[in-house]
C-alpha cells in the first residue's frame, strides 16, 4: 500500500516536471525582458536629456550602461 502510493505520487511528479519547468522558464523571461525593457527606457532617457542639453554621451559609459 505504501508502496503504491509512493510510486503514484513519483509518477505524477515526473509528468507535472514538463510544465511546471516552462512555468517557471517563461516566469524568468518575463522578469528578464522586463529589466532589459526598464534598463532600455532608462538609456534612452538619458540620451535624451544629453541631446537636449546639447551634450553627446561618451561612448564608453554608454556602452557600460547598456551592458550592466
């Protein structure tokens, strides 16, 4: 009997492992296009007010800015 129910419950663990593995695959990628999207906006902002105050950005901080 515990036996049985051992297996079943191992069972049912391995055929729930395929969808909840792309749950929590897709979560991350939302969470990860989410902070490049929010990085993105925050680059473009500060360009922005660069150009509008006459200023070019420096190649090297942008470029750090953009990679993390």
């Amino acid at each position: 009997m515990i036996l049985t129910h051992l297996l079943h419950r191992a069972a049912g663990a391995v055929r729930r492992w395929p969808v909840e593995s792309q749950l929590g695959a897709r979560r991350n990628a939302m969470i990860a296009s989410t902070a490049l999207a929010q990085r993105r906006a925050e680059l473009d902002e500060v360009e922005e007010f660069l150009a509008a105050h006459g200023r070019a950005p420096v190649p090297e901080v942008a470029a750090q800015a953009a990679h993390g």
